[in-house]
C-alpha cells in the first residue's frame, strides 16, 4: 500500500519529511555521513531487508539526496554518495544526535560530538544565522511570502510553543 504524500503541503516540515520521513532515510543518511557508499555496507550496518534498502536507496536517488556513482562495469556495481542536498542534512542529524543523548540515552552515550581539532565534546545549539544570537524559545512561525490565505490565517491564529 502506498502511503499519503504530504510533499505537496504548503508546509517545509512536511516537504522535508516527504524527503527523510522514513526513519531509514535518516539512518541511511547517518551512515552517509560516517562514509558508508555500498549498498552491502549499509545493509549490514542497519540490518536492513534487501528490498526496503533497495526502495529507500532508489527514494533518495530520486529525492536528490544520494548519488549513484559507479565503480566497477564486470559485474555492475554501484556506490552512493551524498550530494549537496544529502549535505546539507548534516545540522538537522547533529541536532538528533544532541537530543537523543539529552532524552533517550539512560545507560550513557554511545556516540559522542567532538571539536575535530581538540576532540573535546561540543553541544550543538540553534543560531540565527545573520547574527550568530542562539534562537530563544520565543522565536515563532509566521507566514511566508509564498503562504496562501488558508496558511496565513491558521499562523496568525496560533504561537508555537
């Protein structure tokens, strides 16, 4: 069964999660980012089924996350890597890691962030980009220039929390 699509929602959470939605596109993505290409590497790093990998490799090939890349013509094969868009994925997975070790990781952290020049831990935070000031909690949503009427009434109605 095919699910709903919610990439054409006027909302950029939901044509994100159209994107990475699926909880293996982010551990894909997470192996991406530790270096994993082939296709053999990242089923056995996540366990995952052979045909679930294939559609969630093909989904982001598609989607203009991943790459296919080949390396060798007898036999076939086919490596994927990151593209720009895969990339810029990066902050939102340093994000999950900071707040799994915040709210899901009783027995320790199993994986740490660390400054790559003094290995020293760093704890990510949210910035403005223009000023580099740490976003504070009442930092709100408001509609955009491309927000139609329905969109626009809903956020001047509500205040994230």
């Amino acid at each position: 069964m095919k699910r709903k699509t919610v990439g054409n929602m006027q909302c950029p959470v939901a044509r994100s999660l159209e994107r990475v939605g699926d909880w293996w596109n982010i551990l894909i993505l997470r192996e991406a980012f530790y270096g994993v290409k082939r296709f053999d590497d990242f089923q056995t790093n996540l366990g995952i089924a052979t045909n679930t990998l294939t559609r969630r490799l093909n989904d982001m090939v598609e989607g203009g996350l991943l790459q296919r890349q080949a390396y060798s013509e007898k036999p076939p094969r086919h490596e994927y890597v990151l593209t720009d868009l895969g990339r810029s994925f990066r902050p939102v997975l340093l994000m999950l890691v900071a707040w799994g070790n915040e709210n899901f990781a009783p027995e320790g952290r199993s994986v740490e962030l660390a400054d790559p020049v003094t290995g020293l831990p760093v704890e990510p935070v949210l910035v403005d980009k223009a000023t580099g000031l740490p976003l504070a909690e009442g930092v709100h949503v408001v509609a955009g220039p491309a927000a139609d009427a329905a969109l626009r009434r809903r956020l001047e109605q509500r205040k994230m929390v």
